[in-house]
C-alpha cells in the first residue's frame, strides 16, 4: 500500500482545541448533586478527561452498580442538554483556529480523535470552518476508548497515512498513551485538563506551552518526515 506523503496531524478537541474545562466540572457536579453525591472537585474531574464517558463517570465514582453508574451518566448528559439549550457553546482557545489553517494552507492533514459522543463531534464540526479542514473524526462512540489505539488506527486509514507521518496532539495522559500504543509521535499541550508532568509520564515526547510553540515542533517533524 502507497500511503500519502503529506503528514497527518490528529487532534483531540477538549482541552487541545475547546476550552471545556468550567462546562466538564459544572457537568460532574450537577450529575453529582442529583444522585445526592459530593461534588467532585475540579482535581478529580480533570483526570478522567478524555476517557469514554461511562469509563470516566466509573472512574469518577468507582462504588456505583450498575444502575447507579447508567443514573450518573444520564445527569452528566442531562446537565449538557441544559447548557446548550441555554445556548451555551465552549470557547476555542485563542490561537486555535489560527494553527488549524495554517496547517491546512502548509498541506498537513487533520483529524480528529476525541473522547466526546458523536453528537458532540457533529456539534464541534458545525463550527465555521471545522468540516472543511478535518478530513475525518473519530470518537469513544466508535469504538473503543482512549488510550485503546483503535481511533488513531481508524484515522491513519481514514486519511491514508501510517505511523511514522502521523502525530497525536492532545492534553491527557491519554492521548499520549494512546499515540504510544500506536506507534505515533505523542505531543501535549500544557493548557488543558493534565499538567505537563501527567503527559510525559503517560509517554509525550513534548508538551507545548503555546501554539506558537507547537507549530515549531510541528515543522520540525513534517521537515524530518519529508
């Protein structure tokens, strides 16, 4: 097989791209407070970030059976529904849209690898200008969950590339361990959920502390890739 010899950079969206982080807690606590729980502080929200949701609600609250677990992911998704019935929408991080054209216009293909649904996937990709760059998108609602590699897998085939032209860049341990197990490169960023130290345990090779930052690594991969 004949893979594509542009580079393939796959994102994550919460924490990476979206600034997710007021909306995910307030979600938690809410869903929390229903179930007569504690609210769970930001700390312990922040870590199951980028998992598939019932694994993170479990992971949340690991006493839960069965039919308590299926009760809090039902008010996570609940407390959502009220946001955005309320018109709520979670901001870009500034710059983000900015470095997705510019790697688009250098020739890079994009993709996305998130742990959100697909209904939040389509949410994210009506944003203007979203559908034209990302050539695919893949979620926990396809398969497997972060850090299983199945949705890096189902994006380098997506997007006709292999390993060694790819690059994961998330917020999470997960990401990273994700991109690990994948044999692609992992990159952090240092302004979402898990802090530098979290990525590069879970396997990053960097973690940006600006865009500006990222796209220095990024030119130096795709110069060494071509």
């Amino acid at each position: 097989m004949t893979f594509s010899s542009r580079p393939l950079a796959v994102f994550d969206i919460d924490g990476t791209l979206v600034d997710s982080r007021a909306s995910i807690h307030r979600a938690a606590c809410e869903a929390a407070r229903d179930m007569g729980l504690p609210e769970p502080d930001y700390d312990r929200v922040r870590m199951i970030v980028g998992l598939s949701l019932d694994h993170a609600m479990a992971v949340l609250e690991p006493g839960l059976d069965a039919e308590g677990l299926a009760r809090f992911v039902a008010g996570f998704r609940a407390s959502f529904n009220r946001m955005y019935a309320e018109g709520h929408e979670e901001p870009l991080y500034d710059g983000a849209m900015d470095h997705l054209r510019r790697l688009h216009r250098d020739g890079w293909r994009l993709a996305l690898a998130t742990g959100q649904n697909r209904r939040g996937v389509a949410r994210n990709l009506a944003r203007q200008g979203w559908a034209e760059i990302f050539l695919s998108s893949h979620c926990a609602e396809d398969g497997p969950g972060k850090p299983d590699p199945a949705m890096l897998h189902a994006a380098m085939a997506a997007c006709n590339a292999d390993p060694a032209s790819t690059v994961m860049i998330g917020d999470t341990a997960h990401d990273a361990t994700m991109a690990v197990k994948a044999g692609v490169l992992p990159l952090g960023v240092a302004w979402g959920f898990h802090t530098a130290e979290e990525q590069i345990a879970g396997g990053a090779r960097h973690v940006a502390k600006s865009f500006g930052e990222l796209n220095v690594v990024l030119d130096g991969f795709a110069r060494s890739y071509a």
